[in-house]
C-alpha cells in the first residue's frame, strides 16, 4: 500500500458539498462563526463545529449548507470582501431556511464597534442588531425563512457558574452590552423564532461543572471552540429546541442512531498509482441490539483502514458494545488506477439503517508536462525566482507589513539557519480577545499559468515560525478566487514557541486552470494585547506539474530524454539520460526546497537510493552543461 498524500478534505462552505436530495426540496443554510463552521479532519482532528455535526440530525428530503466561517462577526460575514452573505443569499429561493448565530467575534472590540470599516467588532445595540436585521428582511425578501440562533457559551466558569462573558454579556449588569439580549429584542421585534442555545449550553455546562465541561465539551485549552463530542452535544440541544417550538418538524431527528462526520470527502487530484488519505468519523448512540457490529463498505478505488498505517482493504467492521460506539475514526485511502474522474460513496450501515458519505477525486497521470515552481527566499528581500513556465504573484501584505529580514535562532535539525523575513500587524499593536483569523489580515503569494498551459500545484514547502513571543498562532489557506472565496486549510498552528522555525510541507494537488490563479495566504493573530511579535517566514516554494493546452505544443515541455523508473518507487530510481558533458549531475531536493542527494553520473543509466530518506515528494533536478532538467520523484 503506497503512503502518500495527505488530503485536504475540501468542505460545504457555500454551496460545495450540499447533501442534495433534489433542487427543488428546501435548503437550510447556517451562517455564523467558528464555533458553527465545518473543519477538516485532517487538519483539526479534535475540533468540529455544531452546525457540521447538524448534518446527522437531519432526516427526509432537505438541502443542507453549513456557511458559517471562522473569525467573522454580523459585519464581516455581511460585508467581507469574499462575499459570504451575497453567495448566500443570491442563492435562497421560498421556502429555505437561513439559521443566524454571531456574537463571538462582535465582541472583540470590547462591546464597541471597530471603527476600521473591515474591523470586526459590533456593539450589540447599534452595528450588531442592524446586520441581524438585514439578514433577516433580506432573508424573507428571498421567501426564506430566518431564525436568529444565540451563541454557544464559552467555558468561562467562576464557582459552579458560567460568567456573564463566557454568556456573552461583556458587562456586569444584564443590558449594556448584552449580545443575547440585543439578538431577542431583534426577534421580538421582526417576529423572528428565536433559539436561546446560549441558555441551552449554558445549562449543560453547569450541569458537568467546570473541569467536566471542559474535558467534554471544548477543545483542549480551548475555551470557546468545540470538540467532536462537544459539538455533538450542542447539536443535539439546538435540534432539541427547534423541535419543541415546531421548527423544521418532519426534517429533524433528535436521537440519530449513526454520527458520522463529515458527509462528503472531495479528494482533489491524486497521481495514479499514488493514493490520497483521510478519514471519517463514527459514532453510535442507543444501537439496538446492545452489541454488534456497523460496517464501512467502499467502492472502487477507495480503501479503508481503522489504522493510518494498517491493512486497508474495501470493508471494515466496528465492533460496538453497551448500545453505542464512541467516536471512531476510519481511515480511508483513495488510489486511482486511470486518468479520470471517480465519484461515489461509502456506505456505513448498521441493522436496517445506512448512511452514505460521498466520495470523489481525480486521477492523473504523472508522466504529462513538467515541473516548475516559484521560491521564495525572503532571507534578504521579496523578490522571487521562477522556474519557467509558470508565473509568480508577488507578495502582498494586508493589514501587516514587512518588519524586517533577520536572524532567528531556532532551526530544524539539519538546516542551516538563515536570515527570516519579519512580519507585523499594522500600527504593531495585537489586539486581545482574538480567538481566531481577522480575514482583513494576511500575507499573500501566488502563482499562475502562462498562456496555453495549466497546472497541479502538488507541492508547497517552507519554514514558519514566531519571534518575540509564545503566543503567535496563524492558518494558511489557499484559495483559486480573487476575493478568496471557498478557501481550502492548509495549517492551523496555534502552538508556537519563540525565535524558532518549523518545516512545513502539502502536497495539495490543486488543478489550477489558464484562467486561474493559485493564491496561499498566512492569517496570524496573537493570544493578547501585545507589541514587537512578528509571524517569521522563509524559503518558501510552490511546485507544480505544467501541462500544454494545445496540441501543437504539447512537447514543448516534455524532458523526452530524461526516464526515471520505477516511479513511484520504495527509494530505488533507475535513470536514463544520454549524457553530454564530462560534469553530469543529479540532485534532489525535498518539499521545502533543502538539497537531500547529489551525485555524478556517467554513461546513460545510474541508480538513485532514496531508500534512507522518508517518503514524499523530491524533485530531480540534473544539470548536463548548458542542459538542466527536473522530474518528480515519488518514494512511498
């Protein structure tokens, strides 16, 4: 079994991945925040949002699209330049249904509404009650439906209570700054249902007290975001309620046998003869009989396994006991056999019930066009070198600037250290109270295809870090769109320790069109107030496959005389290559751009061993006089 290619599980945001029955049938869209949003197993194995967990309550012929979006607040959900709320709601039609939970990040500047036009603070009473009603008229202007949802509470306990903050009043007494009170009034004023799941969570909470709450509920050291069983839970008690004041009655099920997250997996494109990996998650409640077994069917091409490392094969039986099964992950493994486009599901059952979690990818060849990339070094400056024909987007910084490019004293055993370009926030002040990304706050770079060519972006290396202090926490994302809608997680590292640099390495296997352009992005934010903390970068490089679009130029990119066999291989490469000059040389390099193997060959054959290094992709790159060319290298 080749081990290869971590996916990126590609969720519903927007309208990608609605769990369609029929266009026809009703849609519930969430709109909301981090604590509502969907996550990917892959990247966050201990964090889910509840409207992700949503999905396994719903029952019959209904749509479902979980919109919500980390780090945004009732303007910047409405007002952002990916244009959240105008997808949305350029897509309701009568008889949908528009599910509204902000206050976590309104309240980031204190009960007060940010001044900056991006900023994400509110104050309850004014910003934040307008931007609900605007989502509701424009809701019913559409003929949707609209239910304003309070926030989850935080874990924020004093004694055996839950604190007026961790409830979302940010002031002592019950009004001035209250974001419950302000979505109610709201409610009460336009008619709207309403959904107290701040008094649900709360009453929850308290009833497992504080240490039991969070070992439960929330992400470890985590306050506000939740763990798969949290948010379950949380789930369960807004389906609960909705179904005691007659919301969605006949489209809701309160006690689902199966849990299974998520609902779809989009493996993206995958080489042939590699594979591409994830994993579900699946939980039992209330089986009957109390003991047994559920089984995981895949279809062709795709495998499971309930080890990341273990046999894989096309079924897998998960043995449950007392009537349930806690959270368990299985792993499943897509390996395309032929360029083409795989679309089918996996099937989990149990008794008489079975629940399908789609599936679906792309093979590719990996003997068509050639290799390119962009780097970045930003040991001394921004520019970049570029490996033809592709090209680079420059970099760009949006509410952070280029501090300064210097020396850092922590590598990865092995690399040499060198100088790191320093990044701050606008005015080098952090705000506190940020729990998550500010969309208006990122580094840029990008790549694109020429003209006549497209590409797969399948490699992406660099090193990151902090300077200054502990508390640097930052996400990259990629994203095809301009106003980068749709984003894909590459990294959420909120563990960092100071001056010291990490490799980082995806292999994304993004398909990039003539039309397109690949953009990465880096979100920093900082646990508290604070000033002189810098997100560090280096060496960063964006690998690609180049492929003509014309016929008539399709060879222009091949290294016709360059073969290297087996490929992908367990470390061993045979190489052919009818050599010119007296100093023909190989090296290889690895994802981030670190030189691993360089040797001298002669004759036209010559064996590369790559048995001692780890598996992943390595770029060839040989040099014959005035003659350079480059290949990828699969070890597996």
């Amino acid at each position: 079994m080749k081990k290869l290619f971590k996916t990126l599980l590609i969720f519903t945001i927007a309208f990608i991945g609605m769990s369609a029955k029929s266009a026809s049938d009703p849609t519930i869209y969430f709109i909301g925040d981090s604590t509502m949003a969907d996550y990917d197993p892959a990247v966050y194995p201990n964090q889910r949002g509840w409207g992700q967990m949503f999905r396994n309550f719903l029952t019959g012929n209904i749509n479902f699209v979980n919109a919500a979006r980390n780090g945004r607040s009732s303007r910047t959900f409405y007002c952002g330049a990916d244009s959240l709320w105008a997808n949305v709601r350029s897509a309701l039609k009568p008889g949908d249904y528009v599910f509204i939970q902000f206050a976590h990040n309104d309240e980031k500047y204190g009960g007060l509404s940010d001044p900056a036009t991006t900023g994400t603070g509110t104050a309850p009473w004014v910003d934040y009650q307008d931007y609900l009603r605007h989502y509701v008229k424009e809701s019913r202007a559409k003929g949707a439906t609209p239910i304003l949802v309070s926030s989850i509470v935080r874990c924020y306990f004093a004694g055996d209570t839950i604190t007026h903050s961790g409830r979302h009043n940010l002031a002592a007494d019950d009004s001035t700054l209250n974001y419950v009170r302000a979505m109610k009034a709201v409610a009460r004023q336009l008619t709207v249902p309403f959904v107290d799941h701040t008094a649900l969570t709360r009453k929850y909470a308290e009833s497992l007290g504080a240490t039991n709450a969070a070992s439960t509920i929330y992400v470890p050291g985590d306050n506000t975001h939740l763990n798969p069983t949290g948010a379950t839970l949380y789930a369960q008690l807004a389906v609960q309620e909705m179904l005691n004041q007659n919301i969605l009655t006949g489209y809701l099920n309160a006690s689902p046998n199966l849990i299974i997250t998520p609902s779809a997996i989009d493996f993206g494109t995958s080489y042939v003869s590699a594979f591409s990996a994830s994993k579900i998650s699946v939980s039992g409640l209330s089986l009957s009989p109390s003991s047994g077994n559920i089984t995981v069917n895949a279809p062709d091409c795709f495998l499971v396994g309930l080890s990341s490392s273990g046999t894989f094969t096309s079924s897998a039986q998960l043995p449950y006991s007392g009537g349930n099964l806690s959270a368990t992950d299985v792993f499943v493994h897509f390996q395309p056999t032929a360029e083409k486009t795989y679309n089918d599901s996996i099937s989990i059952s149990y008794g008489s019930t079975t629940k399908k979690v789609s599936v679906k990818g792309i093979g590719l060849s990996m003997t068509n066009g050639v290799r390119a990339s962009v780097n970045y070094p930003l040991i001394s400056n921004a520019t970049q070198t570029v490996s033809v024909p592709i090209t680079s987007v420059d970099e760009s910084w949006t509410g952070m600037i280029l501090k300064n490019y210097t020396s850092i004293t922590t590598w990865p055993t092995g690399v040499t250290a060198t100088n790191v370009q320093r990044n701050d926030i606008v005015g080098g002040t952090w705000p506190s109270g940020d729990i998550d990304i500010n969309s208006s706050r990122y580094i840029q770079f990008g790549v694109k295809p020429n003209a006549g060519t497209s590409l797969t972006i399948d490699s992406i290396g660099l090193y990151a870090g902090a300077a200054g202090g502990n508390g640097m926490k930052y996400r990259v994302l990629y994203s095809k769109s301009e106003n980068f809608s749709n984003p894909v997680t590459l990294e959420d590292k909120t563990t960092n320790t100071s001056n010291t640099m990490v490799a980082l390495s995806y292999k994304p296997m993004v398909q990039v069109a003539e039309s397109e352009v690949f953009y990465i992005r880096f979100y920093p934010w900082y646990s508290g107030s604070a000033t002189s903390k810098y997100l560090c970068l280096s060496n960063l490089t964006i690998s690609s496959r180049v492929t003509n679009n014309t016929a008539s130029g399709v060879n222009q990119f091949q290294n016709e005389k360059l073969k290297v066999w087996p490929n992908p291989s367990n470390g061993i490469f045979n190489l052919s290559y009818p050599v010119v000059s007296n100093s023909c040389y190989v090296e290889i390099y690895n994802q981030v751009g670190l030189r691993v193997y360089k040797i001298i060959i002669g004759g036209n054959n010559r064996s590369i061993d790559l048995s001692g290094m780890s598996d992943g992709v390595y770029i060839l790159k040989l040099i014959d006089g005035q003659q350079t060319k480059k290949c990828l290298l699969i070890k597996d």
